[in-house]
C-alpha cells in the first residue's frame, strides 16, 4: 500500500495529464504542448529537457489497478518520430509491464530514448514538491487547516511571551512567531509569541510560524542559528527557550509528504 494511492485515485483522468504537466515541470521539463483539455483526448503533451524533446504518455489505471500493457502503447515509436522528439516519457500511476519495458528497452538507440515515471518512482519524488501543486490535485491544503500530531488531551500550549496567548492555536498560527533579539548588554534571547508582541524586538533571525510548520523550513531555521551564534553571548535561557518553542512546535507540524512550504527562504 502507498500512502498516495488515495491521492492518485481521487485525480479524475483528463487531470492526470495536468498533474504530469505540472510534475514534469517541477522537475525542470519546459512544456512545449500542453495537455488539451475536451475531445482531443488522444493528443499527446510535448516537452523538452536538456535540449532534448519527449512525448509524454499519460494513463491513468490507478482504479483498476492494471499495469501499462504494450496493447496500451502500440505507437509509441512513430508518435515520437511524427513529433520530431528524441524521446518518449510514460507517466503512468500503475506500473508497467514487463513486455512493454523490454519494447522500450528494445527500441532503444541513439534516436529515441524513454523514460518511465511510474506510482512508485512519482511518490518519491511527491514530498519534494510544492504543496500548491500537491493541493491542486487534492492532497489537503495546509492553509485551510492545521495538524495536531499529538491527541488533543496532551496538546500543551505555547504561550506568548508577552502576552500569555497560546501561539500555536488554529487561530494564532499564522500570527506568531519565533526570533532571535539582543539586549542592552548585547546578549541574544530565543524569543516567541504573536507578531505584534514580539515582532519589534527580532532584529536579528526571525521565523514565520507559517512557515515553521513545515520541516524543510526548520531545518533550514536550525542551520541559520548554528551558523549565526558562533561566538555571540547567549542569554542563560536561550535553549530553554528554544526548546519550549521546538518541543510545543512539533506538536503542529505538517506532515513531510504534503510537500514543501511555497519558497524556501528564511527571512531575517
Ligand atoms: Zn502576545
């Protein structure tokens, strides 16, 4: 069982095409002919990669569980040449069967290369892509709601450090954050708690709750911190405070397979 099966079978197939578009995309593929929308089923998407150009096949067999069948593909070799491509891509949510791949593997040569991307091979590359596109084709949108990875009993809160609020509540998340400030003796506090409580003392590093929620992003957080307290004077309750702030944190973290926050830069 593959965690995004449920994923794949919700995708209708006239938006497979899309999804592939928008995959192969990601991947850094420049589509030259879009997938068509209507009667022109038959169309195929065209794309190019490193100077070289492919078409791309796409099925979608997800519900009835079946693997691509050299029936299913028959003309793969002439759609290539009658599109001038070099190359022929299978983005299929099944796998393939053995009698197509060793087709494929035949027709191999200096003039047609193929490169199949399967339910397997595409769900690895899944928790590596933007959430916007994993939500455009159903995998729930992180903005609409928020996880709790601990049972709602021994949720403990994260109070503001100004103003007591919990910080990690549906409703503050997208109003807190976490930061680095300097006091008067120049030493560094770890601080969090809502943006208008806290947000003018973060002169230095800050981090976007929103953003935090993601795990990429925190690791990128932990990395900028590493880097930048080397040889700063730390205030006694700075890790006390970092860790309060990580261990309630985790509590709310996105799971890694929704994909990655939007870009991925930290701000300071
Ligand atoms: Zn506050």
């Amino acid at each position: 069982m593959n965690i995004y099966d449920e994923f794949f079978k919700g995708i209708s197939p006239e938006d497979w095409e899309f999804f592939a578009a928008d995959f192969l995309g990601a991947k850094g593929c420049v589509i030259e002919s879009p997938p068509a929308r209507g009667a022109d089923g038959g169309k195929d998407m065209i794309v190019s990669f490193q100077g070289k150009r492919y078409i791309v096949s796409c099925k979608h067999f997800i519900k009835s569980g079946k693997s691509v069948a050299e029936k299913d593909e028959s003309s793969f070799l002439e759609r290539t040449k009658q599109h001038k491509a070099n190359g022929f891509i299978g983005f299929y949510s099944t796998v393939v069967s053995q009698t197509l791949q060793d087709r494929l593997k035949g027709c191999e040569d200096n003039s047609f290369e193929y490169i199949i991307f399967d339910r397997n091979s595409i769900s690895d590359y899944l928790p590596n892509m933007s959430c916007f596109i994993l939500q455009k084709y159903g995998l729930p949108s992180p903005e609409s709601f928020y996880y709790l990875n601990v049972p709602e009993s021994e949720y403990q809160p994260l109070p503001c450090m100004e103003c007591g609020k919990d910080i990690l509540s549906d409703e503050m998340i997208t109003l807190s954050m976490a930061g680095i400030a300097q006091d008067d003796n120049g030493r560094l506090h770890y601080i969090f708690g809502c943006k208008p409580c806290i947000g003018a003392y973060c002169d230095y590093y800050w981090l976007d709750h929103l953003q935090a929620l993601y795990i990429e992003q925190l690791i990128s957080w932990d990395r900028c911190i590493q880097d930048y307290l080397d040889n700063e004077d730390l205030h006694d309750s700075f890790w006390r405070n970092y860790f309060q702030h990580r261990s309630a944190l985790m509590q709310r973290l996105y799971p890694s397979h929704l994909g990655l926050y939007p870009t991925a830069l930290i701000q300071w």
